[in-house]
C-alpha cells in the first residue's frame, strides 16, 4: 500500500483497532479461521494450517498494489489485544460508486457488539476515504448474526436470492443488503 493511503489506518474505535494483518497475527487468525461455528455459512474454511498462511499471504501480497479492489483489515480487540476477526471493503465498480463489506469475527465474541461497531467504522471509511456513494453486503438467509449486524447499520434488505449459491451443505439462499451514503450520513443515524 502506498504512504499517502496508509494515513486512515489504523482505524480505532470505541473497542476495536482496525488494522492491516502482520505475520504475528497467525495464531489468533487460524483460531477463528477453524471454528466451525464461524466458517458454517463462509465460502472458506475450517482452514488448515496452510489455509490460513496462504489467506495472510494474499492480505500482504495485495498491499503494494492499492488502489486494488479489496482493503482487508484485522480486527483486534483493545481489551485483550487479540485478532478477533477480518473485515474488508471492496471497490466493486469504481464509476458507479458501488463497494461491498464483509467480515468474520471468533464466535466467543459474538452478540457483544463488535461485529456492528466494526463494520460501522468500515462503512464510514468506504464511503468518507474511498467515497464511495452505495455499499451492500451478502450472508447466507440462515445467518441471523450477519444480517443482524447489516440491520443494525441501517442496511435495507433489497433481495433474497434463491439457491443462489452452492454451500458445503447444498444450495444456500442469500440475502442482499446495501446503504447508501446520503443514509448513513443522514441525521439520527449515526
């Protein structure tokens, strides 16, 4: 990534510190990356040990490259200093405006607000530092937490796809929520 990006990271929080992934995050990433209560709805995992190297590969590899399509970005918890999950933006059509977020967080920290305070700040970045003008985010329909977190931001749920994509347990359902930014920034919401 270049120096004059970097200045809007790291992101801090209220109890979080939005971060780029460093080698010694290892450990703390393979913990979530393997439990299967946080993979059940993912396109990746359980990881093996290698899994989990090649994904912190990827993160480092695509650093030099900005602007590239994705700002993947640790999450760690003031508390205890862990990496307790993964949230990324992504660009997803430059002219249009358009990006997506997505993110993962260790199931013992769950239902404690993280996930929402987490993303929150990753869609003020998207679209206050990448200005961008829309965001959406996709989860299984099964995943109560997920779309939980997108409600709780303000997303509108804009469509429920049909068996749209192929699971580790068959055909899943999705949902689609987005926000736009003249929403996010309107007064009361934030």
């Amino acid at each position: 990534m270049t120096d004059d990006l970097k200045p809007w990271f790291p992101i801090r929080t209220e109890r979080l510190l939005l971060r780029e992934f460093r080698q010694d995050d290892f450990d703390d990433v393979h913990a979530y990356a393997t439990d299967d209560a946080v993979v059940r709805f993912m396109d990746w995992g359980p990881n093996s040990l290698a899994d989990t190297q090649a994904a912190l590969d990827r993160w480092f590899a695509a650093r030099p490259h900005w602007p590239g399509a994705d700002i993947n970005l640790a999450i760690e918890h003031l508390a205890d200093g862990r990496v307790i999950g993964s949230i990324r933006v992504g660009v997803r059509d430059a002219a249009s405006r358009t990006g997506d977020i997505g993110y993962s967080l260790a199931s013992g920290y769950w239902r404690h607000g993280l996930g929402t305070e987490a993303a929150r700040a990753m869609l003020r970045m998207g679209f206050e530092t990448l200005n961008l003008r829309r965001i959406w985010a996709e989860c299984d329909v099964r995943n109560a937490g997920s779309w939980g977190i997108m409600e709780k931001l303000g997303m509108r749920r804009e469509a429920h796809f049909r068996q749209d994509r192929q699971g580790r347990d068959g055909w899943r359902d999705s949902y689609l929520y987005a926000i736009l930014a003249d929403e996010f920034f309107s007064p009361g919401y934030n």
